[in-house]
C-alpha cells in the first residue's frame, strides 16, 4: 500500500515497537508486527494486532503495573 503520510514510499512487512499511556499506565510492547513504509518508516497496525495490544493495555490497568515493557507474542 502506499504510505498516507509521505505519500512515496510502499509499505512492507517489518515490526514497531508500540508505546501506549493510560491512567498513569505505561506499556511498551516490541517486535510488534506491522506494514512499515521504506520511505519515511511510518507503521501501520492491522486491527487485529491493534485490538490484542489494547487488550494487554487493559490486563496491564487493572493488573495495577506503572511500568512494562513486553516483547509481542501472537495470540
């Protein structure tokens, strides 16, 4: 696909490394498979990935964690 935000570059299969905030909760999460563009390096998420790290997200707020930084692993 083409790239929205530089609109050069295609997008391949590569991996992110996602950080989400949320009620004083911090989560990093590496090695996240995304469509990353060989131009600019902009990252897109699938909804199905997006979906299992707001998931974690939530296990992480109400696991009352401040701070964690995990590695991605398919469900």
């Amino acid at each position: 696909m083409k790239c929205v935000i530089c609109k050069q570059g295609d997008t391949h299969p590569g991996y992110a490394t996602v950080s989400l905030e949320r009620e004083g909760v911090t989560l990093v999460i590496k090695k996240v498979p995304a469509q990353v563009c060989q131009n600019c390096g902009e990252e897109y998420l699938d909804e199905t990935t997006t979906s299992y790290l707001l998931t974690r997200m939530e296990d992480a707020v109400n696991t009352g964690v401040q701070v964690d930084v995990r590695q991605f692993v398919a469900a």
